[in-house]
C-alpha cells in the first residue's frame, strides 16, 4: 500500500517539476527511481522465501541512493 503511494507521489511530483523544464531531473527521476519501485512492487507481490525479501531489500537500498543522489540534479537547477 504504502510503495503504491511513494509510486503515485513521485509521479504526480514529476508533472509539477516538468512545467519548470527541469527534464533532466525529471528522467533521472522516472528512470532511476520510479522504474526500479514499479519493479520491486511487481517482484514484492512474488515474494514467499527469504532470499527474494533478502534481494528486495537491497533493490531498495539502490533506490534509496539514487533518491539522494537525485538531489544534486536539482540542486544544479536551483
């Protein structure tokens, strides 16, 4: 429930940006962030042993990174 929420956030975030232009920011955005979240909700559905929440986990620290690296494209537009 609550990835479907982070999901829909950052998208309806992404059509604010784009009436700024920031496209940069806002493809490093779908492509490094809400494409991986897409893929670990469809993978969290699938997920019954402990090594596929093992490997969840650490799809979700890469996308947590690159959430803080996307910091810096804005911080280059502001």
């Amino acid at each position: 429930m609550w990835l479907t929420i982070l999901i829909i956030m950052l998208l309806v975030i992404q059509f604010y940006v784009l009436q700024f232009r920031w496209w940069w920011a806002v493809v490093y955005c779908f492509v490094a962030i809400v494409v991986p979240l897409l893929f670990i909700f469809t993978k969290l559905i699938k997920a019954q042993s402990t090594s596929d929440y093992h490997q969840l986990s650490s799809h979700t620290k890469m996308v947590m990174l690159t959430g803080i690296l996307s910091m810096l494209l804005f911080y280059i537009y502001l």
